[in-house]
C-alpha cells in the first residue's frame, strides 16, 4: 500500500500540472486539492511551513498576485499577518504544494516531487515545455 499523496494545485499553472502529472506517472493517483477553490486553512498553511523547515514567507507568491499591492514585502510583518493576507487571497500561495509521509514540498521546479515519492519514472517524462527527465529512483526511505 502506498501512502497517501496530496497536491494542492492550479491547474492554470505549468509547473503544477507538470508535477501531478509527474505523481500520477510513477503510478501514484493523489488527492489533487485545487487550493483556489478550496484553500488550506491557516494552521494547516502554518504547518506546512514548519514541516518544511522554512518561514511562511516562502510559501507565498509575488507574480500574478496582490503581493505588492498588498505590502507583503515588508519583512516586519508578522506571520498571522501573513496567513490574514492568505486567507483573504488565496492566489497568494505559491505552488504546487505536495505533501507525503516523507514530507512537505513546494515543488518548484515540479521534478522535487521525485524526492517525496516512494517510485521513481519508469520512463522518461516530458515536461510541458520539452524538456524530457529520464528515470530516476526516489532516494530510500529512511528507517527502512
């Protein structure tokens, strides 16, 4: 049994499609959350920032975005600040955001979600863009 595979996804988005078609070729059918319609709520968000070793700050997304309409830049903004801004605009959040038993990812550029998986590609994956990624087993899972 393989465990469960969550992506928070934009479909208007190459990378994320890329990469959920890139979980979807190693044989894994995910929970596909399209954040936009259905976005995470702040502790969830905040979590995802802590299980990713990083500040809030990175998750976020400043092209196409109220990001500096909004101030977001200011670095003295705190993160309940932050998540109030996510809340209100969910496009603030960058993506795609995968989530595994071995972690939590922003899979930018969409191949990173490799390391999450248990499979590798069995054969090589073109990217939307042509670029073509042979395959290529995912590291072993720590403790077994």
């Amino acid at each position: 049994m393989k465990d469960q595979v969550t992506i928070y996804h934009n479909p208007k988005c190459g990378t994320s499609r890329n990469t959920l078609a890139m979980i979807r070729a190693t044989g894994i059918e995910p929970v596909v959350v399209e954040y936009l319609k259905n976005p995470p709520g702040r502790a969830e968000l905040a979590g995802f920032a802590a299980r990713m070793g990083v500040p809030l700050r990175d998750l976020l997304r400043r092209k196409g975005t109220p990001f500096d309409e909004l101030g977001l830049d200011d670095p003295g903004l705190s993160d309940d600040i932050l998540l109030d801004a996510v809340a209100a605009h969910p496009i603030l959040i960058n993506r795609p955001i995968v989530v595994t038993a071995r972690g939590v990812r922003l899979c930018r550029p969409s191949e990173l979600v490799l390391d999450l998986l248990d499979g590798g590609l069995a054969e090589d994956f073109v990217k939307e863009d042509g670029q073509t990624l042979s395959p290529r087993r995912a590291p072993p899972r720590a403790g077994g």
